[in-house]
C-alpha cells in the first residue's frame, strides 16, 4: 500500500467554502500576500494557504464576492474531490501572472481539502499514514541585504548560538564574507537561485560565484545551481551535495534532473496535488535520497502544514521551516530555537 492509498479513501463533506487574506512586510525587502480557504463542514474546518507571489492575483480575488470554487458538496472519497479540482478554474477572475501559480493554488484548495478529511474523520496526517510526528530540526533562510553583510547572521547568533542558515549568495558574496561566514559553522544550505526565471531573485550562473562557495563552504548543501560549460565542472566531485527545489513539481521532475540527486527540497506547493507530494516522498526515500522542507513565506496555516511534512518524514534534515517570527524584518525577542516539538493531540495537519 503506498501513502496516497492509506489516505484516498477518506470520505469528506464540504457546506461552505471561505477565503481570507493575509499581509506582512518581510526580511527579504518585499511586501508578502497569501490567502487562506477554509472548507467547512460537519463542524469540522480544513485550511489551506495560497502562496501565489503576485499581489494582483490575491487582490483579483479578494475583490470578487462570494465563492467562485465550485466544490462544494459531498465526497465519497478524497481521491474524488482531487479529481474535482482537476476541472476547476482556480483563476476565474483574471488569468494568473506566473504558471507555477496554478499548483500554488491549487495545493492552497488540496490542502484544506485533505485537513478536512482527516478532521472528518477523526485523524491526522500522521496517523493516518502509520507515521509518527517527531521534533523538527529548522535553519533560518535569509537574504544578507544589498550590500550584503553578515549583520543580521550575528544578530541571530547573538540571540542563539545554535542557530542555522541557508543563504542565498549572490555575486557580490566577496572573499571576506565567504571566510567570515564559513567561519561561524552555521551555514547548511547555500541556494544558488540558478532555477529561477523572471523573478527578483534571480542569480545567474556566476562560475567565481560559484567556485567561491563550493570551496569555501565544503559541508554546505548547494540548491538549484545553473549548469554551463564553465559551472559545470566545479560540482564534479560535488555532486553528492547538490539539490534541486525550484524544478521539483513531482516524481517526473525529479526523474528528468541532469543525475540522480542526493538532496531535494519538498515544498508541497511545488506539487499542487497531495498524491504528487508523497508519491515522491515515498520515491525519494525508496532510493536513499536525503530530504527537507523548504518554506514560501507562509503568512499563516502553510507554515504549520510544511513544519507538519517536515516532522513526519525528514525531522533531522536542515529543514527551511523556521517560525514566520524569522521572515519579519525586524524580528522580536524570544525567538522558537531548534528543534520545535509537535503539538499534543493533533487533528488534521496541525503540527
């Protein structure tokens, strides 16, 4: 029995169907919108969160009254209601600015729908997949500013000790600040933004960029780099430390990688449907791969679900799952540390 099948047959009920918008500033200088459906029924609740990067696609829909999802009913399996979703127009009021914002949405309705089964059936993720839900281990993602400078790491250092990052080095990373951070012994992941297209955080293929974080990180894990004639052959003898994010949407992506990958990232909005999202778990750990989660500045029940995924199949990994405190361009005192423990008595997809 694989994972999708222990939970393809929860049974669910949808009356009504709701939407809330969600807004916060940001440590990476831009300014953050998500939207929450909430798909009740039975007196239960299932949630999910819209990680769509496009302001416009939130507030198109914030704007149109009443709901444009025809999905309410019931379901005699869940497997049935994701087959809804298929021929459901998740943009109706204006076409989305981005493609990948079609999965993005499409998990937002998936995954309330799923927290709903679940709840509706006197469960939870774990449980139902015979998995238990353990501490989870979480890095800090963050941008080191323009310049950049290691500030805001020794501001959080200064804070705990025990803190970790995954950083995204741009090509005004110097030689300085490579040494200075690699001396500290606190950076796990490196993402190089070498799989991105049309976005403010786009990096090119930078082969002193990149020469200079291979070396002068030697234990960090590197995402999404770009491979060229010149970048290629600097992760010859590193390829056991490569993993890919931006490409991965199911087990076919990861199939189509230029090699078999030690590492991959899981943002389960990445794959849009929940039978995506663990059959390439499950493929994944069929063939030893090592696994994390990865964050998309979740405004608000997103982040619980990727901190759940995380606590369920890859706790130990350097999981980009930190509290939404993190994100905050100015983050407060008392920061969560490392590891964060689940919840008692879980329903649905609480963590």
């Amino acid at each position: 029995m694989t994972l999708f099948d222990r939970v393809a047959d929860l049974p669910l009920t949808i009356e009504s169907v709701s939407r809330e918008q969600f807004e916060s500033d940001t440590s990476s200088g831009f300014h953050r919108k998500t939207t929450v459906f909430e798909l009740s029924g039975e007196g239960e609740t299932g949630r999910g969160e819209d990680v769509t990067y496009d302001v416009e696609d939130h507030d198109a829909l914030a704007k149109t009254p009443g709901n444009v999802f025809d999905i309410v009913g019931s379901y005699d399996s869940f497997v049935n209601f994701s087959a809804a979703l298929d021929g459901t127009d998740l943009f109706p009021t204006k076409v989305p600015e981005r493609e990948p914002s079609l999965h993005y949405r499409r998990w937002a309705l998936e995954s309330a729908g799923f927290d709903l089964a679940l709840r509706q059936n006197d469960t939870d993720l774990a449980s139902a997949l015979d998995r238990e839900r353990d501490p989870v281990r979480f890095v800090v993602s963050t941008r080191l500013g323009d310049p950049p400078s290691a500030d805001r790491v020794e501001m959080l250092l200064e804070r705990d000790p025990e803190c970790e990052f995954k950083l995204d080095p741009t090509s005004d990373w110097n030689a300085d600040l490579v040494e200075s951070l690699s001396g500290r012994d606190c950076v796990r992941i490196l993402d190089l933004k070498g799989q991105y297209e049309g976005t403010e955080v786009d990096q090119d293929p930078d082969p002193e960029l990149y020469e200079r974080v291979v070396t002068g990180f030697p234990d960090a894990v590197l995402e999404d780099p770009a491979f060229t004639d010149e970048t290629r052959p600097l992760f010859d003898d590193d390829e056991d430390r490569v993993s890919w994010d931006a490409p991965i949407t199911g087990v076919e992506s990861v199939e189509a990688l230029p090699f078999e990958p030690s590492w991959l990232n899981i943002k389960p909005s990445r794959f849009g449907t929940v039978e995506s999202l663990l059959e390439t778990i499950e493929y994944a750990e069929e063939r030893g791969m090592s696994l994390y989660g990865g964050g998309q500045f979740e405004l608000d029940v997103g982040r619980d679900h990727i901190q759940l995924l995380a606590s369920v199949f890859y706790p130990d990994g350097p999981n980009d799952v930190a509290p939404r405190e993190f994100n905050l361009p100015e983050p407060p005192e008392g920061l969560p540390q490392s590891p964060l423990s689940p919840s008692e008595g879980p329903a649905g997809l609480d963590f």
